[in-house]
C-alpha cells in the first residue's frame, strides 16, 4: 500500500513529451553554463592532482651552469688530441671541484681540475674524462692526471640551459599536476602554486526505497550506493563531493533539499526519480518553472531520461537512480562541467577505435553506451561488452574499461568490427 501522493497528473503527461537532445547537444548546452572556479595558491606539495591556474615560465635556464655528468678530471679537448694508449698525456690537476663548489682557477693549456658529478664546470674546460680512463701520479706535491685518449669537445658536459632557456613556457594553465610538474616547479623554486579552487559538488540520492549504507537490508528495500558511486566519480574529475543525506520520494523534500544544495554548493548532483513513473519527483521539480531546465531526454542508453537544469548560474543535474544510468549520466555530462570549472582542456573521455570482441545484438533508436572491458589481442585493442549490461546493473560497473559506443542501427553489431570507446577514467590513461 502506498503511503504518499503520486507526482501530479499535469507533469505526468509532461513527462510523456520530452524532447530529446542527442548527446553532443546536451553536452554543448550544460557546458555552455560552467563558469571556471576562482583561484587559490597552495603549497607545492599539496598541488598533486590539481589544476594550474597560470602558465608557468622559466624564470633562469636549466641547468643554470655547465654540469659535469660525470666524475672524473675536467680538461681542455684539444689539449688531449695527441694521447695514446702508449703514450698518455699528463696534465696538472690544479683544483679540486666537488658538487655546490664554484672554482675560481681556470683550466688553461696542460691544466685540468678533478671534478664530480652534477658540479660547475670550470671555466676554460670543455670535456670531462671520466675517472676510470685516468691515472694519477703525484711528483714534487704536485698532482697530474694521465689520459690514454683523446676527448672530443663537450663530452660529459651538459651544457647550460641544456633542458630550458630563460623565458620558455615550461608548463600551460590547465594542466593537471602530477610527479613531472612537480619536479619541474621545485626545480625553479615555484613553492607556491597558483591552482584552480576544486568545484564543489553537492549529491543526493532520492528514493524511498533507499537504506543509508550504515542500515540493515529491509523487505523492498536496497542501500543507497549511486551517491557514494558518484562521490568516487567527482573525486576523480577532481571535484570535492558533498554527501548529503538522500531524500524519500516528496517533491517538497526535494525542492528544499535543491535549494539548499544550490546555495552551497558549485553544482548539485542528484539521482532517481526523473523517469515517468508516479513518484519521479525530480522530474516533476525541473518541469515546474523553478528552475530552468535544459533537457530531461537524451537520446542515449543507459540513462535517456537523464535532465539538467540551471538556477542563478548553478548547474543540477539529475541522474537517472539506475546505477548503470546514473555511472554513465556522470560521465558524459557531470564530469565535463567538473573538468571546465577545474579551467581542463580535455573535457570529455578519450575516445580510441577498438575491434568488437563479441558480438553485441542490442539495437534501438538510441545511441548505447554499453560498459566494456579493453585488451591487446594479437596486437589488436579489442572492446568487449560486459555480460550484463543493463542500465540497472550494477556489478559489472567495477570490470569495465570503457563504454562501447554503439550508435542507433537497424542491426547490432558483430564481432572484429571496429567501433568507438570512450576510455573510462583512470583505465588505460
Ligand atoms: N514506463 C517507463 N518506465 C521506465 C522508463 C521509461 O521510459 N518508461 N525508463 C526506464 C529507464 S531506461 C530508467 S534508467 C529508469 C529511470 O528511473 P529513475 O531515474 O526515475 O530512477 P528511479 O525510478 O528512482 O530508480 C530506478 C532504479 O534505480 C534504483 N535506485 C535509485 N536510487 C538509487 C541509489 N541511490 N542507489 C542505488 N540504486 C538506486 C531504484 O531502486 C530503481 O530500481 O526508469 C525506467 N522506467
Ligand atoms: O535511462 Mo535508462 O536505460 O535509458 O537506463
Ligand atoms: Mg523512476
């Protein structure tokens, strides 16, 4: 027996007259409403994973002085030119150079200096003989070093401004920083990094039936997994996700709840109820006039009745509750507007050609993308679909690599045929 008020008849029949948007076009327009997030400066080692803000330029070459790559005697080429094995040459060591030390005594003709690895190299010398192909005799208190063979110039030296010149733009706004970045930043002394503030990203869940994860399973009930699912999701976009406590089916619940959401936080992101059955209340919300909404059918599966809207600047997006919908829905969509906020270039999955491991017979007027795992066969990137697909699954979410994009045909598709993958994050990329 039901104990609550079906959503009203008028956006019932509403709801059976969506239009639908194909996916790019949905894309296009829910991106046209994101705005970059401010900035911040952050220390260094807190900057993994984030965004630059700032292009980054070289403020001296690198390496800043000639570098000896090995340890070994600095010297002047040509003053080797005549060595022999049976006849080695013998030159004064006249300084002794270990790493962070500048010589002051310049390496003139028969002269050369010991040095290390990663030290100055000094003036007048052009090649460093690596220790191993030296000897060292000592006569009168005074050092020489013997070489069997002749140098070429610039050997074992890396010369200065060998990586970066002054001035190069070392690292572009909007890359993502990781191990490389970071290096390079530390290496000019950029401490302090001016990075995109992570969008917040306000979640919840509606549906009567849901548990919270901390309840024991009840008749007809189920836990309420999209909203940690989608905790997970905004994470990896790079977002800060904002549990909120999911809501039974009551549009006035879930118009208080969106508001709430809209004032705190940078986008909301809700799942359930958007279909057209008789408790889809989010469905109801979007149509009443009090928020814009920009389109509650796209023509994809999983998740065709997937809607967002927009209030004072704010973006909702409300996901269908099947987990497979509600996975896919983020991607395409959540994900995108996390990774403009974030001031990213690469908004949308990376999209790679790939042979069809299996033959996948189901067909609709819709574009499916269908979850699929990705390996290397016979030197061949090959997409297989999962064996369970459907938009309610939710087990074969964890196997997939990517989604099979399998656009609207009269029949499926078959096995070896080449189709399009978007690589899921953090699969494969
Ligand atoms: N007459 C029609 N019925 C349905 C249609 C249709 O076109 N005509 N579309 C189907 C498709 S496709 C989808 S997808 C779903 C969309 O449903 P809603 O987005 O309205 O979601 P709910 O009805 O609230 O729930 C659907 C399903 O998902 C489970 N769910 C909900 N929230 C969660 C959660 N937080 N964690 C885990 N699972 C959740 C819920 O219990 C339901 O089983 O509509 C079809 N129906
Ligand atoms: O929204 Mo449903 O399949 O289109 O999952
Ligand atoms: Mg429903």
């Amino acid at each position: 027996m039901k104990d609550r008020d079906p959503i009203s008849a008028q956006s019932r029949r509403d709801t059976f007259n969506r239009r639908a948007l194909q996916v790019s076009d949905a894309q296009t327009l829910s991106i046209s409403y994101v705005e970059r997030v401010h900035e911040e400066s952050i220390p260094l080692q807190d900057s993994d994973g984030r965004v630059l803000a700032s292009d980054v330029i070289a403020p001296h070459p690198f390496p800043a002085f000639a570098r000896s790559g090995m340890d070994g005697y600095a010297v002047r080429s040509i003053d080797t030119a005549a060595c022999d094995p049976g006849k080695p040459i013998w030159l004064e060591v006249v300084d002794h150079i270990p790493c962070g030390y500048v010589s002051s005594i310049p390496i003139e003709q028969g002269k050369a200096s010991r040095i290390m690895t990663g030290a100055q190299v000094p003036e007048g010398a052009d090649a460093v003989v690596m220790l191993e192909a030296t000897e060292l005799r000592t006569e009168n208190g005074r050092s020489y070093v013997g070489l069997k063979k002749p140098i070429e110039k610039g050997k074992n030296i890396t010369p200065l401004g060998f990586e970066l010149q002054e001035g190069d733009l070392i690292l572009r706004r909007g890359t993502v920083i990781g191990p490389g970045e970071i290096s390079v930043l530390a290496t000019f002394g950029i401490h302090t990094v001016k990075v995109y503030r992570q969008p917040v990203v306000g979640i919840f869940s509606t549906g009567t039936e849901l548990l919270d994860i901390t309840e024991p399973l009840e008749p007809g009930k189920i836990r309420n997994s999209n909203t940690y699912m989608l905790a997970s999701q905004i994470r990896e976009a790079g977002g800060i996700p904002m549990i909120m406590e999911a809501i039974p089916d009551d549009v006035q619940l879930a118009r208080e709840k969106v508001e709430e959401a809209l004032q705190l936080y940078d986008i909301v992101v809700t799942t359930g109820g958007v279909s057209v059955g008789d408790y889809d209340i989010m469905g109801e919300l979007v149509t009443s006039g009090e928020l814009d909404m920009l389109f509650n059918k796209v023509t994809m599966r999983p998740g065709s009745v997937t809607t967002a809207a927009v209030k004072e600047g704010k973006l909702l997006f409300a996901l269908s509750g099947n987990p497979g919908a509600c996975f896919v829905g983020f991607l395409l969509f959540v994900r995108p507007a996390i990774r403009k906020m974030l001031g990213m270039e690469q908004l949308y999955l990376t999209e790679w050609t790939a042979e069809l491991g299996a033959d996948y017979s189901k067909v609709n007027n819709f574009t499916r993308y269908v979850r699929g795992s990705l390996d290397i066969q016979n030197g061949k990137l090959v997409a297989t679909p999962a064996s369970l697909d459907e938009s309610s699954v939710m087990i074969t979410i964890k196997d997939s690599d990517c989604l099979i994009v399998t656009p609207p045909e009269l029949r499926g598709a078959v096995k070896g045929q080449n189709v399009q993958v978007l690589v899921l994050p953090g699969a494969w990329t």
